[in-house]
C-alpha cells in the first residue's frame, strides 16, 4: 500500500540531503505524504495523524552525503502507521472467555455489520479457531430479516459440527439471542456466537433491533466485521455501529486482497477499538490474530 508513499518521500527527501531540514522542506514532503494516504484510502483524520507523526520525527533532522533516504522515509512512515495500529484499549478473546468459563458461564459475541461485509463467514472461522483451542461455541441465528442468513449459518454449522439456534424467518431477533443463550448455560458450552443482520447503518428500524439484543443478551464483546476492500466505507461503518451499540474491536475481511491497507489504519483511529483478527482467505483456518508488525512487515517489505 504505501510503496507509493515511501518513493514520493525518498524523491522529496533526496532533494534536501546534506542540510537541515526546514519547514518548508517538510512542508513539501509532507504535502506529497498527505496525498498518496488520501489516495490508499486513509481517512483525512488518520491521515493528519501519520503527517504530524512525520513531521515531528523529521523537524530538524540532519541528513548526511551518504545517509539514505529511503531509510529515513522508512523510519518514519514505519513508526507513524505503528502510531496509529496501536489502539490504547486491547481485548484478549481468550481470557473474556476464561473469565466467564471460571464463573460457569459462556462469553457472549455479537457480531454486526453489513450485508456482504463476511459476517457470518467470519463468525465460522472463529468458532473453528476457539474449536481449535479447546471451548465449545454454539451459533446464533439471530439474521431473521432474511432466511438466507439462517440458512448459510446452518451450513458452516454442519460442516464443522456445531450446534446452531434458530427460529423462523421474521422472528424476534433478540429471543434468538437469548435462546442461545440460556441453550449455552445448560449444556456448559463455552461460548455463544450471535449472527445478526446486516444491517445498513442508516437502517433506523435493524438498527433499533440490534440495540435490542445487545440490551438483553449483554455481551461480553460486540464486533464489528468489515470488508477491508471497502475502504472508507468500512471506516463509517465502524463508526456509525460503535455509536449505536458500542463496539469492543473489529475483524477485518479480505485483507488477502487488499492492496491499500486504508481500513486496517483508519478503524483503528477513528473508533479507538483495537482490529481483533484479520480474515486472509476463504478457508475455515484463514483466520489470523492481529498484530501491528503483520501489517507493518508487509507495507514495508522490499
């Protein structure tokens, strides 16, 4: 994604060498920075955020005859995009559910987001990735707006074996929720993965309707799931859902195909949640915990 960005630095940056570095230098490098971010569809508040991080870190800097301005370029976009990607608050999936499970009760995960945004797929990579570890998840089907969203959950059910609690197409939404639930308690299943429809964040009746589950279920996570391919659009997404009910992290799909990274930086920023996990392919296991330095190593890589 920022190649882009390190060239436009390195040819700003070399025409300074061998002296200080003033104002209206930076101003210069700056400027070409500010629009090769805006063009990787990086939000404008983000985007200010890496500039100023760049500026501080090149205010004053000597540059010497034989002192390489990639790296120099390197060295600051790398520490401004680490900035940014590391969001204060951190959630540890895990130990949420550790915590209930110590209580004798499952860990509770609504999951919101659009139609088409690799929600209800995510929410089957996950249950096979905590599989994986050793709980016991049970799905969801709290999609009622459409029978489709029921009947794609039933399918990732099947195939890795899991139970799935459902009504019929138009029921209450939130009694599905707590059907899972209390199905949850009684069985001594660890964890209870809520699918809700995907709702468009100017929806006011879904939206209503996921605030409703959210209040009578409480969930010990909400995340929200966006496609990385979508950019700023995923960046509102984000927003307008943290709004409206909350959210405690973000998982990102598509991130195999996406060439530009503006999402994974933006979300991040703009909602002050961490990114949780990043989905890379289509596969039950394409699933990765997210880490700064995953991103960071493949922007940065020569």
């Amino acid at each position: 994604m920022l190649e882009k960005l390190r060239q436009k630095l390195k040819r700003a940056i070399k025409r300074v060498t061998r002296r200080e570095l003033r104002p209206e230098d930076i101003e210069d490098i700056v400027w070409e920075l500010q629009v090769g971010l805006l063009e990787s569809d990086v939000a404008v508040p983000v985007a200010d955020k890496i500039i100023e991080r760049v500026k501080s870190e090149l205010s004053g800097r000597k540059l010497g005859l034989k002192e390489d301005p990639k790296k120099l370029a390197d060295e600051a976009l790398r520490e401004a995009v680490r900035e940014v990607l590391s969001a204060e608050r951190k959630v540890d999936l895990l130990r949420v559910i550790e915590a209930k499970r110590a209580k004798g009760e499952p860990a509770v995960l609504v999951f919101v987001g659009i139609n088409g945004g690799g929600k209800t797929t995510t929410i089957a990579k996950l249950a096979k990735y905590l599989m994986d570890r050793g709980y016991k998840p049970v799905l969801a089907a709290a999609d009622t707006f459409r029978a489709a969203g029921i009947e794609q959950l039933e399918i990732h059910a099947q195939r890795l074996g899991l139970g799935v609690i459902k009504q019929r197409r138009g029921a209450d939404a939130a009694a599905v929720a707590y059907d899972a639930v209390m199905h949850a308690k009684a069985r001594g299943l660890d964890v209870v993965l809520v699918d809700t429809a995907g709702r468009m964040q100017t929806d006011v009746n879904l939206m209503d309707e996921m605030r409703k589950i959210v209040r009578v279920v409480k969930p010990d996570l909400t995340i929200f799931v966006g496609d990385a391919l979508t950019g700023n659009d995923a960046v509102e997404q984000a927003s307008t859902f943290d709004k409206a009910v909350g959210i405690d992290g973000s998982i990102l799909c598509k991130m195999d195909a996406d060439a530009r990274g503006g999402a994974a930086l933006s979300i991040t920023y703009v909602t002050g949640k961490p990114i949780l996990f990043l989905g890379t392919g289509q596969g039950y296991d394409d699933l990765v915990e997210f880490d700064p330095e995953i991103i960071l190593n493949a922007l940065f890589a020569d």
